[in-house]
C-alpha cells in the first residue's frame, strides 16, 4: 500500500477503507455548507442520530496538515454536541468553518465521541525537532479524555523506543498495542515521517483520529539517522558492561542517573558540550567527590569516578555515590546488602531518582534515621548488624555536627582560596601562550584543592542540615513554618549581592564595586559561551527592584518550649554533639556556607575560563570553537610538542568534539539508566516538583536562557530557568513573583535562595513539566498545595 495525503477527512476515509479503526466519519465543504446548510445538518443528524454517543466537529481544512505546515490547533473544534440539536449542530459547524478564513474548499469533519477511554495521545514515528529515529510516544493514561494531549491539558507520559527496537524489549501491552497502529501506518506512508492521533480504550482496542506529515522534517540533518544507528549498539554494550558487578565496589548491578549526588543535569546540563563536562570532571567528579567524604567519615573509596558519559551525556553512578555514603569501618557483609537494597529501592521508585539522599539512602544519622530505615528495607540487616551500621553512623554525624569540626575545617580552606585570589597575575599581562596555560592550570588546580574540595564537604553539611531540620519537623520539635521563618533569617551570598544591587540602583554604590564582588558569575558556570555579570549589557536596567518583603533577613531564636522539644529530641536519639542552640547555628552556617564556598571557587573557575577564551583567542579559536575541546587536549600543549601549525592540530580535535555533541542531541536516553535495555525504549520520568514556601501566585511566565544578555522584562513574572545555578542570581534584583527550574533537588543553590527570600518556587520539575509551564503565557504556582499549572 502507498497512498497519498489529503485533508485530514479524506486521509482518514481513506484509512477507513483499507481497514483501520477510524471512528465513523461525515465530512462535506464550504462550499456545500454555504450552497444549503439546511440539508448538511440533517445529513449529520441522520449520520449519526441514535448512536448514542455525543459528537465531534473537527476542522479539515486545506491549510492543515500539509508538507509545509500542520497549523496544530489552529483551528477550532467542537466536542460534545447532541446530534439531535439542530441549533448546536449548525453553531458548532459556523464556529469551525469562521476559524478558517480560508478557501471554499475547506471541509468540516464530524465524528462521534469515542468513549471509555484508556489512554489517548499522540505518536511520531521521528523527533519532531531533529529527527532522531525515535518513536516518540506521548499520552495520557489518566484523564479519560481524547484531547488531552493535544489541547496540552493533560497530565502526559512520553516514552522514545528506537526504530530497530527488538519485539521482546517491550514489557507494557499497552505500549506494544500503540506500536502495532504505528507500524502497519508506515506501511501505508512508506518513508513518511508521520504524526499520529490515536486513543485506546478500556476493551484495548485502538480508534485512529488523525495521522499527517510531520512538517518540519525539511529542516533535519539528513545524517541524523545513521549518527544514531551507528552507535546504538556500542553505547547498550557499553551500558550492559558498565552496570555490571566490579571489584572494589559493593552492589550486585549499577544504576545510572543525571540527577542524583552531583546532579550534572543541573549543573552542566544533560548535553553538555566538552569543555564544560570535562571541567566538570575534572575539579569535582574525578577524585574530590570522595575525598571530601572520606574526610567525613564515610568509607574510603577505591579510585572511582563518580560521572560517566553515555553518548555524550553525563550521568552519576549511583552505585558508586551508594558506596560513598556507607560509615568507614563497615563490615563488607552489612554494606553489599546495604547497597543493594538502595539500588532495589530505586529500581521499583525510579520517581525518586531526583532525592536518593531524603527518599532512598541513609547518609546521615538523623532523628529519623531508624524509622526510616526500618520501614524502607524490614529486615535487610540482622539486629547486631544494623546496632552496629547504626552505631557509626551516629558517631559519623556527631563527629560531623561538633564544633571545630569538618565544617569549620572546610571554611578555612576556602578562606585561604580567598587569600591565593589577590596574588594571581592580570591574564592580560601574560606574554606568552605558555604563560597563560600555565595561569588557567595553576587557577583550575587552587581551585580544585582549595575551593571544590572545601565546596563538597560544605554541600554535604548543608544536606546533613537539611535533613536535620526534615526530621526536627516530623519529631514536632519545629513546624514547617517555624523552619521556613528560620532559612529566611539566614542570609547568603545572594541576598547581599541583591542588597548591593538595590544600592547600586539608588546610587549609594558604584557599578565598578558591584562588578569587582560579583563580575565574575555567570548562569552557566561551566560555560565558555554563557555570559559573566560584568559582561551583560542589561544586569542594570531601568525602575528595577528586589520585592520588599525578600529585602532584608529577619532575626530568629527558638522558643524555650522549641529549645526543650529538640534538645529532648537530639537526647532520645543518642546526638550529643549540639544542643538546640548550636545545631541551628550549625544548620545556618552549613546553609550559608554552601553559596558562598561556590562563590568563592566560582571566581577562579569563571578567570580559567577567560584565560582559556584569551588562549584560543592567539591561537585563532573563538569561544564556540573552544567550547568542543576537552580540557586535558587544551592543557596538554604545555607540555607536548604540537604541528607546526596549532590551530590545525585543535580544529581536528574539534570536530571530534562537535560529533560528540552532535551525538548527544541525537541520542534520547533517561534520566535513569536501569538497564541496557533503557538505551532502546526511553521513559521520561515526570518528576515531583520541590517546592519552597507555602504562597500562592498567579502570574506571566518568563523564561531565561543561559547564554540570554537580552533585556527581558522579568517584573511580576514566574521566572523559568533550566538549572538552580547559581549564575542566575540576578534574577533575584528583578521583583519576581516565583521561580520554576527543570532541574535541581530541594538543597539546590535556588530552592535555599528562595526560601531565603520567601519566594514561592517549585524546583525540579523535570521536563516535561518545566517545557509545558516555561512555554505557557500564565501559570498558576500554589507551593502550599504543592501543585504547578499552565494557565494558557
């Protein structure tokens, strides 16, 4: 079979009669309709009286669904109208016919309602955006309605397979019957990209409603395919060996995540370019990950990195984060079941895989720490067993939690960062290439020791802090709102760097002294190409403000009832190191610290970012150029011979970067990695949204891209941002009415500045959510009834 295109009516008699479940279907043009509208709406009352069943009047006209352009949802359509009622028949028929504006052959299409719905949704047989051989399945499996997706009402699920998928990968009978309608169409379109519109019902029988070209397939790579096809197979081998059991390092399997422990996804994104992932790697993933927590207490790990590339894209091993947050001195026995348990966990709760350190591990020793254990994994460790795991960890965290400890230890090496950053040479004054190098190595290196390493015990404590303060609410030491009260009186970087804005706007500060504290930050951290403060055009615009009730922190100090609650709370559990008083200073240096460790190494990181744009610069690289090389290939020049020709030897290495990062667009994997099998049919995993603050707003939705210098006009805005970086910090000088990420967990640099500022905020969303929302013109975010809406 080989048919052509016409309307969407004539497409689907056509499909009709060759033998597919299309609902029964009258369609006729504008011109008849105009000739004798009387006797159209008797011929569809007489198509479809006594059915039962409401009715559909869709739009068919010759605008849509054409090579060119879909013009999806353009155009009106009627569901739900009685076929009995003449007067709502003919209205609904004008309604479709005056959105056309268009020719005398356009058409109307009528229906009946399909009923008993299962799920409904939309299929395309390529990544409408890129083409990527995917099947990209997105439908709705809990409204029971049949627009839901396409109106983008819905609460969706979408699943990319690969087109050489294998039958027995499928595990859903669901899905499997959703790709028997899409195969036998490709018989009909042979070659075509299609755009399916189907529903399946209770009796899983599924009705087709609409298939068309996807239009935008002029403008793919014709390669995209094979970039793909070539490298499907290595990439499932590679994932099939990685997650295998391996010497050194407890647990029976691996897991695979963008955004567990160190997030990538949050930081660096899911496809980053080079430069970017291996500065990554480099300064944290590489080795001061663990380090930081073996200074802690926690087991010393063999020479394992924590991040890996698959595909180009960077994910967390879970199983070796697992093994970095077992006590030292456990007994191999106790820490294999340990581990397993939180990968097993995970597996059967992937929903979780954004909050492995609150929902599935146990890191610290909090006032919850049995209960919560006992209850998650019943009966995983014999009762001398656990007494024992239970036993270091609460020595682990009371030698964490005292004063002079760890956290102070970590302050002081970032305040000796803070010494080594006035005696660094001007870049500028640098003669040489060789010379410049040599700075970039040396600021990336104190950077390394001095700043991330410091950075990472901080973060740790601000997690230890976190979940402290979680369990403090659930012992009823605390209420919610009492420790909301307490992280806004904690100030941080942040709020001083919008108390200086707001004094630069009133002209008690001087711009230079604004820039010379806060120049050097940049939404992305790691990016070459995204923009420093000193180097945006707009950071200062016109009539702009923070809110006044974000301006200033408030004092906090614990009720003597509260003081009494918690400190008999520390005692029942066995945590001596703090009373009430001290652990909440701990708690408010732990979170302050966290942003300010990052400020601080985030100065050397953003200069050795400068140094390598100067470099490329004489060696004649722009900064996009740069940003496709690995930082090993730039640094290893200082001491190896290159070509005579430099700039040659670095375009070669180039392309391969760029075909790294090609690859990673094109490839569509999860955010957890299970098994090989996930390489090949991809679920996109809603996340649960961490949202701050109990308020309610209503507003225009904003959204902020990395590299954006343009002047958006974010006041009374909910502001959309990809990642809780902190290089958006000026988002906060605007008087924003909230703040929507798709990516970062409820400790993230952004979810700690709002509840500082008492911005209501739902961090994390994930994408699907976040694409939907950050798309809107309004949306609705209630984080006291924890719910995030599209309004339009």
């Amino acid at each position: 079979m080989n048919y052509k295109f016409g309307t969407k009516a004539e497409t689907l008699e056509v499909l009709k009669k060759v033998g597919f479940n299309v609902p029964p279907l009258y369609y006729f043009s504008l011109a008849e309709w105009e000739n004798d509208s009387v006797s159209v709406v008797k011929a569809v009352q007489r198509a479809f009286s006594g059915c039962g069943e409401k009715i559909i009047v869709r739009s068919s006209s010759l605008a849509e669904d054409s090579g060119e352009a879909s013009q999806a949802g353009a155009f009106d359509s009627i569901m739900n109208i009685d076929p009995e009622c003449e007067i709502d028949v003919r209205k609904a028929i004008e309604s479709v016919f005056d959105s056309y504006r268009g020719s005398s052959k356009d058409q109307v299409l009528i229906q009946p309602m399909v009923q008993n719905i299962e799920a409904s949704g939309v299929i395309m047989t390529r990544c409408m955006h890129d083409g990527s051989p995917y099947y990209v399945l997105n439908y709705d499996d809990e409204s029971g309605k049949t627009d839901s997706i396409t109106g983008g009402t819905g609460v969706s699920k979408t699943i990319y397979i690969y087109k050489g998928v294998s039958e027995e990968d499928f595990d859903s009978y669901r899905v499997h019957k959703m790709m028997e309608l899409v195969r036998e169409l490709e018989t009909v379109f042979p070659g075509v990209p299609l755009d399916i519109e189907f529903a399946l019902d209770k009796n899983q029988v599924m009705h087709l409603f609409q298939v068309r070209r996807i239009c935008t397939c002029q403008n793919w790579n014709p390669n995209v395919e094979n970039i793909v096809s070539d490298k499907i197979l290595f990439v499932e081998q590679y994932v099939s060996r990685y997650l295998e059991k391996r010497a050194g390092v407890f647990g029976e399997r691996s897991m695979l995540g963008v955004m567990p422990d160190w997030n990538p996804a949050e930081i660096i994104g899911v496809t980053p370019r080079p430069l970017a992932a291996s500065l990554y790697r480099e300064i944290i993933t590489r080795r001061n990950w663990s380090r930081a927590r073996e200074e802690m207490g926690y087991r010393r790990m063999p020479p394992e990195e924590l991040m890996v590339l698959v595909a180009g894209r960077p994910y967390i091993d879970i199983r070796n984060s697992f093994n970095s947050f077992l006590p030292a001195g456990l007994s191999p026995e106790s820490s294999e079941k340990i581990v397993n348990a939180w990968l097993d966990f995970l597996d059967f709760n992937p929903q979780y895989h954004d909050k492995i350190e609150f929902e599935v591990a146990s890191t610290i020793y909090d006032p919850c720490f049995e209960e919560d254990f006992k209850s998650r994994y019943p009966g995983i460790l014999a009762e001398d067993d656990f007494t024992d795991y239970k036993n270091r960890l609460r020595e682990l965290t009371n030698r964490n939690l005292m004063p002079g400890g760890s956290l102070d230890k970590a302050y002081e090496r970032i305040d000796h960062l803070v010494s080594l950053q006035t005696e660094y040479c001007s870049l500028e004054n640098c003669d040489s290439v060789f010379e410049i190098l040599a700075t970039v190595k040396q600021l990336l290196e104190d950077c390394s020791e001095f700043g991330t390493l410091p950075f990472s015990i901080i973060a740790r404590h601000g997690f230890i802090a976190e979940a402290f303060l979680r369990s403090i609410i659930r012992k009823r030491g605390l209420t919610c709102e009492r420790v909301n009260d307490f992280k806004r009186s904690v100030e941080t970087v942040s709020g001083e760097m919008s108390r200086d804005y707001r004094m630069v706007c009133s002209g008690s500060l001087a711009r230079d002294a604004f820039l010379k504290r806060y120049g050097h930050l940049r939404p992305g951290t790691y990016d070459i190409l995204s923009p420093r403060y000193r180097d945006r055009a707009d950071l200062f615009s016109e009539s702009v403000e923070v809110h006044e009730e974000n301006q200033d922190c408030h004092e906090f100090f614990l009720s003597k009832g509260e003081r009494a609650a918690i400190n008999g709370i520390f005692a029942e559990v066995g945590i001596s190191a703090v009373d009430a008083d001290l652990f909440m200073d701990y708690a408010a240096k732990a979170i302050a610290g966290r942003e300010y460790a990052k400020f601080v190494f985030t100065r050397n990181l953003s200069k050795a970012l400068e140094g390598i744009a100067l470099w490329g610069h004489k060696v004649g690289l722009d900064k996009q150029e740069l940003s496709f090389l690995n930082l090993p290939e730039i640094l290893d020049s200082l001491f190896s011979q290159l070509d005579d020709n430099i700039r040659e030897h670095f375009v070669a290495l180039i392309e391969n970067g760029k075909r790294q990062y090609e690859l990673a667009n094109s490839f569509k994997l999860s955010y957890l990695i299970r098994s090989s099998k996930d390489v090949y049919i991809v679920p996109q995993h809603r996340c649960a949204p961490n949202f701050i603050t109990t308020k309610k707003v209503e507003a225009p939705v904003a959204r902020v891209r990395t590299d954006s210098v343009d002047n958006q006009d974010l006041d009374g805005c909910i502001v959309c941002i990809e990642s809780a970086d902190p290089g958006y910090d000026w988002v906060f000088t605007r008087s924003i009415a909230g703040l929507v990420t798709k990516y970062g967990g409820t400790n993230s640099h952004m979810a700690i500045r709002c509840a500082e500022y008492g911005l209501p905020a739902a961090i994390g969303c994930g994408e699907l959510l976040f694409d939907k929302v950050s798309s809107a013109k309004r949306c609705t975010l209630d984080a006291g009834q924890q719910t995030l809406n599209s309004d339009s």
